[in-house]
C-alpha cells in the first residue's frame, strides 16, 4: 500500500468506515500469518493473534493514533500479540522477549527462470536460516517487507543501531557462510 494511501484509509478506519476497515484486512492478513508462522509452528496460534488484534482494532478504533505506514503499524502489534499468546500457551510469567524465541523461520519459495539463480537463491536461504532468530527477523523485515531500519527497530522493539547492527552482523555471517561477495547484491538491490 501506498503511504499517502494508507493514510486516509486509516483515517476512514479510524472515523467507523467499514469498507476501510474490511480493506485493511483483506489486504494484510495473509501478510500477517505468513509473518506470524516465522515465530510458531502454531497455526492456531497465529490465526487466534490476528483475530485478536483485529477485534482490539475494531474495539478501540478512535482511541488509535495515525499511521501513513498500516503493514507496520500490523506487524508490531501483531508481533506483541504472537509472544502474548506464546507466553499464556508455555504459562511463562514473564513476558517474552525478542532474545527468547525460540525460532524465526524463514523460508525461500518463488519461481525463477534460470535454474543457476534459483540454486543460488536456495544456498541463500540456506544461509540465512543459519542465522540466529533475531537477525533472520532482521532481514526479513528489512529485505523482504521492505521496511525501514526505524520501522524495523520499531517492530523488533529494539533501538534503531541494533537493527543497523544486527544487518551488518548478518551479512557478515552470510558473506563466511556463502564465501561469496554475490550475497551483498541481494542485499544492495532491496535497501533503501
């Protein structure tokens, strides 16, 4: 979604327009479980944090502030939701905390033509899961939702240099996993 767009959509969310709300939803749910199952094998689990989320969006809509960015403004809540949820279901009294996941998956599917870019692609997946949970979070987000360190470190609920670090340390790691250079072309291609 476009920034300018997203805003008046969530305005128009915001002021009790159903048809808004309705278009959040069907334009992001898919975005949110497929993000949601990078932290859970527990399929129920993700549906049940995006139901909530959405009922608490519908509950206290004219309580919410303004956002041009509403993927985001999804992913962090819905990330909230997820270790909220995790932490009932493992009756951990604490909350959960970024560092605690256990995993964040991430997984490499697309069609490609050439059958050389799609081995290098796979090598690249393969790589990137050897990261630790938090770092594939980090490039997830970064590289694959396209958001911006700030927005990153938002989500993440970490400072904006981890995030900067945590990028650095990733690509580090991949560039000794892969020993390739072809690794920062990736990258370079998806960063703002």
């Amino acid at each position: 979604m476009e920034k300018n767009l997203d805003s008046e959509i969530w305005q128009r969310f915001i002021n009790g327009d159903e048809k808004a709300f309705s278009y959040i939803f069907d334009t992001c749910h898919l975005q949110l479980f497929e993000y949601g199952q990078r932290f859970t094998s527990d399929e129920n689990l993700v549906l049940d944090s995006i139901q909530d989320l959405f009922f608490e969006l519908a509950r206290k809509r004219e309580k919410l502030s303004p956002t041009d960015n509403i993927l985001f403004y999804l992913l962090k809540s819905l990330r909230l939701k997820i270790f909220n949820n995790l932490r009932k279901v493992r009756n951990i009294d604490s909350d959960i905390q970024a560092d605690q996941v256990d995993e964040f998956r991430l997984d490499y599917s697309t069609e490609v033509d050439s059958e050389e870019k799609e081995l290098k692609l796979d090598r690249l997946a393969e790589a990137i899961n050897q990261l630790p949970p938090r770092q594939k979070e980090t490039i997830y987000l970064k590289f694959y939702k396209n958001l911006s360190n700030a927005e990153v470190a938002e989500v993440m609920q970490v400072n904006y240099q981890s995030v900067g670090n945590s990028i650095q340390k990733a690509i580090q790691k991949l560039k000794a996993i892969l020993d390739s250079d072809s690794i920062i072309l990736f990258f370079q291609t998806r960063i703002r």
